[in-house]
C-alpha cells in the first residue's frame, strides 16, 4: 500500500525518513546563537520597501495575515516555475521583471525575494533549502521560515505555491514541527484547509521527501546567495544523527557549521535583533 497513492518515489522517501528521522539531542548546547539579520533600516532593504509599498501590501493586520499578504502578492507576480533562475537574483532585480506581466521563478529565486521581503518590513527571516538524504536526487526545494514574535516560534511560507501548514487545530507550523508530524503520521494540513485533495496529497509527500536535512545562510541579509560567482556566504547545516551528505565531501567552496540538535539550529533570533522593528512600531503609534 502506497502512503501517497500513485507517487511510489515520495512513499520510499517517506519510509526513509521513518526511518532515519532521529537527531543527537541533548541538554547542552555546542552552538552559540551566531545567526544574524539584516535591519530594515538598511540602504537595499529601504529602497525594497518603498518602491513596492511592501507596507500597504502587508496591511493593518495581525502579523500572521502580514506575511500571508506578502506571500500570495509576490506568487502572484511571480508564479513557480522550472526555469533557470536570473544573473542578478536579489528582490529588486526580480520584482523588477514582472512590473508589467506575471514570470516565473523557481523556488530558490521566490524563497530569496520572499526573505528580503519580510527582512524589509523587520521580521528575522530565513531561506532555508530542504533536502533529501539522496544526494543523487537533484531535485530540492526552497522556502522562507520567519519568526513570529507574537507566538514565539518559527514557521514557514512556500512562495513557490503561496501555502503555509498547520496542524489539525489550525495551529501554523515550522518545518521542524511539520516534520515531526509527518514523520510520526500525525495529520497536517495545507493552508490550513481540513480538505484532503490531490493537491494537498502531493505536497505532503513532496516536502516529507524534501525535508530529511536543512541548511540555510548565517547570515541572512539582501542579495547574498549561492548564484554569486565566488560567493563566500558561511551556511549552517541540520542533519540527522550520523548523516553526512555526500555533495559536502565533494564541495571545498562550501563553508558550513553543522548542527546535529535542532533547538541550535532554530534558535530564536536574539532579542537585540527586535529593537529595529519595536522603534518603528512605537513610532507609528
């Protein structure tokens, strides 16, 4: 029996991550908090903000329906895609391209731009790259996780597909959680929406073979990415108990800080990165 009906490759990833799920928890931590997050104040991010009205775009509202607003607006302009992503891959040189028509975008392009998005209205945001434990798997996927100060934790929005997941009470989820769902066969749902459709069906088995191993930048900042020639961006690595991809052993130009505990890896930002966001709040009072 097929957990995700006709997709024989994602029920096998699926039984792999059963399988292979576990991480090296422990009460102590070897990883200082060294992730960092460029301020809204800063020159590109600015510039981002106000050319796209990113504020109106996101709205009077909860930060939740924020960020839902920022994500549907950017797929939106800019729909998944296969293609090949652009020379210059930063917001604006994107956003720039779909002014005056819709074009598409893979999810590394479209997780880049949502991240310096919500770096420009102030939330700490990541994008994290989700992998299979297959390195001879070429496909991948990409998607943005923002910490939500008002729940204290870590989600995560697809802009490839414009869709967040919950738990079966609603409840927006992290990778990490989703993860752990998925692995324990506990129900999610996509969109918060308690249907199962095709759709949904092909998603959660998409993401549960995607999701055996993360990595994302330390830093976390507007125009950094791997497609620069040269690029020296440090990256921070979560991987199972006992896994070592193999695309590592074969990489010298990739430098990277491995996490076996998934509390250093998700660690919340640090609570001076926050004071950009409550001055501005304070002075919209």
């Amino acid at each position: 029996m097929l957990i995700f009906g006709y997709l024989k490759e994602f029920d096998f990833y699926y039984r792999k991550l059963l399988e292979y799920t576990s991480y090296e928890v422990s009460n102590e931590s070897d990883h200082l908090n060294k992730f960092t997050y460029q301020l809204k104040s800063s020159k590109e991010l600015v510039q981002l903000r106000e050319k796209y009205k990113l504020e109106t775009i996101a709205g009077k509202t909860d930060e939740i329906n924020q960020l839902k607003n920022l994500t549907r607006w950017l797929n939106s302009r800019h729909p998944h895609g296969n293609v090949a992503p652009p020379k210059v891959c930063n917001a604006l040189a994107v956003l720039e391209q779909s002014d005056d028509k819709q074009v598409p975008m893979n999810c590394y392009v479209l997780a880049t731009v949502l991240n310096e998005i919500f770096l420009s209205l102030g939330f700490q945001s990541r994008r994290v790259h989700c992998r299979s434990y297959d390195a001879y798997d070429l496909d991948s996927h990409v998607v943005t996780a923002v910490y939500l100060r008002t729940l204290g934790k870590w989600v995560f929005f697809d802009p490839s597909w414009s869709c967040f997941i919950t738990d079966d009470i609603g409840a927006m989820l992290s990778l990490e959680e989703f993860r752990d769902r998925i692995s324990n066969n506990l129900p999610v749902w996509v969109n918060g929406e308690p249907v199962e459709t095709e759709w949904s069906q092909f998603y959660k088995g998409y993401m549960a073979k995607n999701m055996f191993w993360f990595y994302c930048p330390i830093d976390s900042e507007y125009d950094n990415g791997i497609l620069h020639e040269g690029n020296k961006q440090k990256y921070a690595l979560l991987l199972p108990e006992k896994f070592m991809p193999l695309e590592l052993k074969e990489n010298d130009n990739f430098q990277y800080t491995i996490c076996r505990n998934p509390r250093d890896f998700w660690i919340p930002p640090k609570a001076s990165d926050f004071n950009d966001l409550i001055s501005t709040i304070n002075s919209e009072k």
